[in-house]
C-alpha cells in the first residue's frame, strides 16, 4: 500500500494537465473505498494477490493525498495551517468516539456471520467517501496547475533535506506504533469490540483536549508538544514492556490517545510551513515539495515495516513486548530535526 502512494503522486502529476485538482481528489476518494469493498468481498487468500490489493489502494490514496494537501494549502495559507490542522484534528477525534465504538459493537454482534459485516462496513464506507470527495468537488478552492519536469526536488536546500529526514523517520515511527498497537489490542486486550470501545473511550478526553488548547499552541511551544508526547508514550510504551498485560496496554492506549493528535498537528504544521518557505525561495512547484515529501515519508514507512517483518520472524514476543519502547526512541531524532526545521 505504502509503496503504491507515490505512485498515485506519479499518476496526479501525469493527469493534472487535462483534470482539475478537485476532479483528481474526488476520483482518489472513491478509489479508496472500492479496493476495501473488493477484498472483503472477495477474500484473497494469496499474498501476491493481497498484496496486488494493496498496490492498487495505494495509488488512489496517493491521488487523494496530492491533491488534498495542494488543496489545504490553497485554502489555509500563512497561520491559519494551524487553525485549520487544530479544527480537523478536533472532528477526527470527535468521529473517533463514536464511528470505533459503533463498529466494533456491530462487528461483535455479527460474529457469526462476519465476512457479510465486512463487507456492509466497506460499502458505508465506499458511499461516505464518496460523499466527502463531492462535497470539495463542489466548492470554489482549485489551485493553479503546477506542471514538474523532475520525480524529486532539484538542488534541495539543507532546510529540505533535513524535511525529508523528518518524513522518513516520522514515517518509521507512525507506521511501528499503529503495526504493533494493533497487535497488542488483539493478542493482550480482545477482538474488534475491545478495539472500539478502548478507542472510543480515549477519544473523548482528547476531544475535550483538542478543542481546548488545539488551536492556541503557538509555534515555540511545538518542542514541549513532542517533549510531552515523549513523556506520556514512551513512558507507557515501558511500562507495558515491564508489564506486559492488557492493564498496562489499556494506560499505553490511554496516553497515546491523549497526545497522538497534537503531535501530528505540530508536524504537518511545520511540515506546511517549510513547504511555503520552500516554495517562496525557489519559485518552486508546491506540488513536487508534496511529492518529495510523501515519497520520503512512505519509504520510512516500507523500511520500518520491512525490519518488523523480520524482528517478527525472529523474535515474535519479544516484537510485541519491546517493540513500543524501540520505536519511542525515534522521538530523539525526531526532536533534534524539528528544533532544527523552526
């Protein structure tokens, strides 16, 4: 899947000159909700073919994501990145009370007969997706086309380089967490209604949080936003290493409930930034800042999930137990790049 965003980037680029922006994020919307339909649907057993499903889901997210991005930054330009981020940030959380709870509870209901449940899900799913793509295709926001000559950014400045340093181990760090939370909610705490309901119930003290002190964060306070997501994370990713119980998994998912938001408010806000002082210096395509960056943050996402695969094979348990506090490890990197990108 990772591996087929940029690719979708690829096909945007070729398409933008005979398609609009909003016409492209519309049809990278209903793409994405008919490879889900089709596997639950279908049901591959072969990974070669699994893994055919997860090429072809990846190139409509990365038409989605191309043109949304362009479209975020058209819509919010200067410091409103960050109200816009802190307002998404509050709605996707407020989703996630419900939309987890409700699945999860539904999926328990239809054990017996869940393939059929799948597949009712994909298709609410399928027609939600939908839905949002026209309501952008119907709004009056289209940027101005963008045409690039080059897959990558030509001369990067230090200040990109040190951007797509952010996106790779960014991408490393967000793909480790939600592979091995995943695990650890159904091996240590339950099936699909634990999932919900543990989502659910965090979800409304970060709702409460969010909608308090979301838009209000000023830039020079983004290092203490990471240095607390640190605490809260990595301290509770070891307390699940020493304990390594569905307790101490519920305080993990709790912490990392409470502050996953903010932090990735904070990064696609400096993200959104570099990229306009990027653009303001060269002249450049925003577009190819977007391109660059997404295939950046997608190969730390492959690399990561290549070494997981492996540590896996190796050492399951021990993967499952340690891997938290491994991956939280990446937050000093993480924090020394974006000192340095301020």
């Amino acid at each position: 899947m990772y591996a087929g965003v940029p690719l979708g980037f690829l096909l945007a680029a070729t398409l933008l000159d005979r398609w609009k922006y909003k016409r492209l994020y519309f049809v990278g919307s209903v793409l994405q909700g008919i490879v889900p339909l089709a596997i639950v649907t279908f049901r591959p057993s072969s990974i070669g073919i699994v893994a055919l499903f997860g090429v072809f889901f990846g190139i409509p997210m990365g038409l989605y994501w191309a043109n949304r991005n362009l479209i975020t930054l058209r819509a919010t330009e200067g410091r409103e990145h960050l109200a816009f981020l802190s307002a998404e940030s509050a709605q996707q959380t407020v989703v996630g009370i419900v939309a987890p709870l409700l699945i999860g509870l539904y999926l328990a209901s239809n054990a017996a007969n869940i393939g059929a449940a799948y597949v009712t899900l994909m298709s609410l799913g399928f027609v939600m997706l939908a839905v949002a793509g026209a309501f952008v295709a119907n709004t009056d926001i289209d940027p101005l086309y963008e045409k690039i000559s080059t897959a990558t950014v030509p001369n990067p400045s230090a200040l990109w380089k040190r951007q797509r340093w952010f996106e790779f181990v960014g991408g490393m760090m967000t793909v480790s967490e939600s592979m091995i939370s995943l695990l650890v909610i159904l091996t240590l705490i339950g099936m699909e209604g634990s999932v919900g309901t543990t989502k659910s119930g965090v979800a409304v003290l970060a709702a409460a949080a969010m909608a308090l002190f979301g838009r209000k964060i000023p830039e020079r306070l983004y290092g203490r936003v990471h240095l607390l997501s640190f605490a809260l994370i990595g301290g509770s990713a070891a307390l699940f290493a020493l304990g390594f119980d569905a307790t101490t998994a519920t305080i993990f998912f709790a912490a990392f409930g409470l502050v996953a938001s903010f932090r990735n408010m904070v990064f696609m806000s400096v993200m959104f930034r570099t990229v306009d002082a990027e653009v303001s210096r060269t002249n450049g395509s925003r577009f190819l800042y977007l391109f660059d960056r997404e295939s950046f943050l997608n190969l730390g996402r492959i690399f990561a999930l290549l070494v997981f695969i492996v540590c896996v094979a190796v050492a399951p348990v021990a993967t499952l137990r340690y891997g938290l506090v491994v991956t939280a490890t990446l937050y000093f990197p993480m924090g020394w790049l974006l000192k340095r990108l301020q």
